[in-house]
C-alpha cells in the first residue's frame, strides 16, 4: 500500500510539474504577442537577468552563452510562421572601452563583460544583428583608436557571446586599414560563428548575409554613404563608389533596391537593410532621408531599415506598413568622451542606445511581414562599459536620476511607432 500510494503520488506531482510548465509557456507566448497593448510584458527566467552571472573565460569556445525560449521554439508545431528579431547601434571601441576590456582579460581583451546585462535579451531572440563599425586588428600588434580605428580582435569572441548571428559593417570607418583591416574584420568575425555584410575582399555582385529564423528566409544587407579611407588605407576622404566598388557597399537608391529584389528572386522572403548614414549628433531626420526611407520602403522586396552613423537616437518612421529606425545610436563606446579623448561635439545622448525588437511573422496573403515591433532602452555605465538594459537589469552604482534621464531623452526621441517593451522577472 505504501509504495503503491507513493507511486501516486509522484505522478501526480509530475503532471502538476508538466501543467505548470505549461502554464509558463503559454504566459510568455502571450506577453510577447499581445499587439493590442502600449507595452509588451515579457516574462523572463529569474535567473536570467541575475547579475552575478558567470562569464566564460573563452566565450568563442564556451557552449554556456545565455540562452532564452524563442518564439519559434514555441511556434514550431503551428502551420504559421513566426520570429523574432533584434537589431541594435553603432560598436564604437574607444581607448577607454579597450582598456576596460584588457582589464577584465586574464589573457588578451575581454569585452564579454560589458554585454552580460543585454545578452539574455539578445540571445533570447531567433535573430540578432550588431553594427561593427570599428575595423579589428589582424593580430593586435597594432591598436587604433581615433581619427581611424583598428581594435583588438577578441570583440568578434564578445559579439558571439552576447547572441548575435550577424553583424553589419559597412561604414565610414569599414577601410581605416585598408584591404587588410577589411580582410581581418571579416575573418575574425566568421572565425567566431558571425556572419559580416557590408564590404568585401574578393570581387562579386553585392551580396548579403543569409538566414532562416522560424523555417522564413531572410537577406540582410549592409550599406555606407560615406566612406573616410581608401583601399591602402589613405585617409584623405575616399570618394563613393570605391574603386574597385565591391570592397564597400555604397548607399545608391536604385542599387539598393535592385540588389533587395535580387535576394527576394533567389528565395528571401524578407529583406532587411542596414544603411550607415545621417549628420553626426543630430536627433533629427534629415529630407534626404526621409526621401530615402520613402523610395526604399515602396519596393516590395525591402522590409525593413535599420540606420545608424549620428552615434545618437533618431525618429522611428513607417512607410506602407513597413518600419524604418533611422538611427538607433550608439550601443558601445565611450561618447561624449573623457579626459584623454575630449568630444566637445558629443551631447549626452551618445551614451543612449536602444534594442529594436521585431516580430515577424506569416501574413494570411503569403507575405510575410513585421507584425509586432518595439524597443528596449540602453545607456552605457562608463564606470564599467557595461551595457545597460533599462527597466531590466540596472546596476545599484548608478543613480536612478541618470538612467531616467537617459531613457527619457530617448523616448521623446523615438516617437510612437516604436512602443517600449517591458520585462518582467
């Protein structure tokens, strides 16, 4: 009698084990989708946003990245569809931000910690593209970090830590040592397990990265519209197209959108476009732009837009349905500066960044389109170079009043066709 009633028993507890687990799903699924609300309400892991996190000492050869349930691990069983993508700003490493990095190292430079708050957030999604906007060294034997920029190789390592599979690197500073910071910035990238579009070393019609989050195939490309150093790395201004014209994509209109309706005859059924562009600290939109966004969003095959180079926020528009972040700022540097490296430029928002979150999903004609959209706000502690996600995971060191400030400055710029996510433990 008493192991038959202990038997019972265990099995009742594992079906109310199963129910509650369940129960847990079903609650995440409808936190992230629920699109008839003003803020997404995520339920997160308790653990996962702890801030005594453990990081690996090799995070390119580590398997214990943060992990998070993902939209198309959840949807997998239904016919429709689905996931979700996270795009964010300008990596921008400073001397500053290097030596915190060569301080964290026991060997070398680690930036992994400076991602530890914002990476379960940005693993958590099916697809994560950064904007790599310093070249990196071959070796380290060399280091650079302003007027031109050549930084230590082990961000690639910290990129794929954090969670993403991609990364745009097309930009002003994509050839600040010439083909062979090119060559390396690629190199130690895929080296890491992330994808690089936006320049390249070998001839060839403009391609993008490719992926497939949720069973959808997506194209990504990556495109300046200005460029500081040529091919030899003569820092003189290069004028654009290059010459030759395949070592940098450049922002034409019409390139643009045949190069998208290229990708989408080949099989992408969704097109996003990284373009490197806008005055620098300006919150605002330029017409050129506007007209820009405009004409890009009116093709059928381009999707989505994500901007960045103001290294400051800028309005998020929608055109046909369709979103255009102009400018998502910067997410790692050390704007507006310090005592060794002044930026009298800089106002204060170049330390705000946000995280453009995406659903994308089936449409019931057959396209497939953004169905859910909104953002995370980010400020980078310079005590620390941690990125910081507010409303998420916020340090005790910082005064409340700062990080206010920060996420204040960025919603009034941002506008409302961007609505603020908030994650709950």
């Amino acid at each position: 009698m008493n192991g038959n009633s202990s038997d019972h028993e265990s099995q009742v507890a594992w079906r109310l084990t199963q129910l509650a687990i369940l129960a847990f799903i079903t609650i995440f699924v409808f936190a992230i989708t629920d699109s008839n609300s003003n803020e997404v309400s995520t339920q997160m892991p308790d653990n996962s946003l702890n801030n005594q996190t453990e990081l690996p000492d090799n995070p390119s050869t580590t398997s214990s990245e943060p992990k998070s349930i993902t939209s198309s691990t959840l949807q997998s069983d239904q016919n429709v569809r689905s996931f979700t993508f996270i795009a964010t700003g300008e990596l921008l490493i400073h001397e500053f931000v290097a030596d915190a990095a060569d301080s964290y190292g026991s060997i070398g430079f680690d930036f992994s910690p400076m991602f530890k708050r914002v990476a379960p957030i940005i693993s958590g999604a099916d697809l994560a593209i950064c904007h790599l906007e310093t070249p990196l060294s071959p070796d380290n034997s060399v280091h650079e970090y302003y007027p031109t920029f050549q930084v230590p190789y082990e961000l690639a390592d910290a990129i794929k830590f954090a969670g993403y599979e991609g990364c745009s690197i097309a930009s002003n500073h994509l050839l600040d040592n010439g083909i062979e910071g090119l060559q390396s910035t690629i190199g130690h990238l895929e080296s890491s397990g992330v994808k690089a579009t936006g320049g390249s070393t070998k001839p060839g019609n403009t391609l993008p990265s490719l992926f497939n989050p949720g069973g959808i195939s997506v194209a990504h490309f990556s495109y300046t519209d200005l460029m500081n150093c040529d091919a030899n790395g003569s820092c003189g201004g290069a004028a654009l197209p290059l010459d030759p014209p395949w070592l940098a994509n450049y922002l034409e209109v019409e390139k643009i959108i045949d190069d998208a309706g290229t990708a989408a005859d080949e099989g992408a059924e969704f097109v996003i476009v990284s373009l490197h562009w806008g005055e620098a600290y300006s919150s605002e939109i330029s017409a050129s732009q506007e007209e820009i966004i405009t004409k890009l969003l009116s093709s059928d095959s381009i999707d989505l837009i994500v901007g960045h180079g103001a290294h400051v926020i800028q309005p998020v528009l929608k055109v046909s349905n369709k979103y255009a972040v102009t400018g998502i700022g910067n997410f790692l540097s050390n704007q507006p500066g310090d005592e060794r490296r002044l930026c009298s430029q800089c106002p204060k928002s170049t330390q705000d960044g946000m995280i453009a979150w995406f659903n994308i999903s089936d449409l019931p004609d057959g396209n497939v389109a953004v169905t859910d959209a909104g953002y995370v706000p980010t400020w980078v502690d310079r005590s620390t170079y941690e990125i910081v996600p507010i409303g998420v995971d916020e340090p005790d060191t910082v005064e409340p009043a700062t990080i206010k400030e920060s996420e204040n400055r960025t919603s009034e710029v941002i506008g409302e066709n961007l609505r603020r996510l908030v994650f709950r433990n």
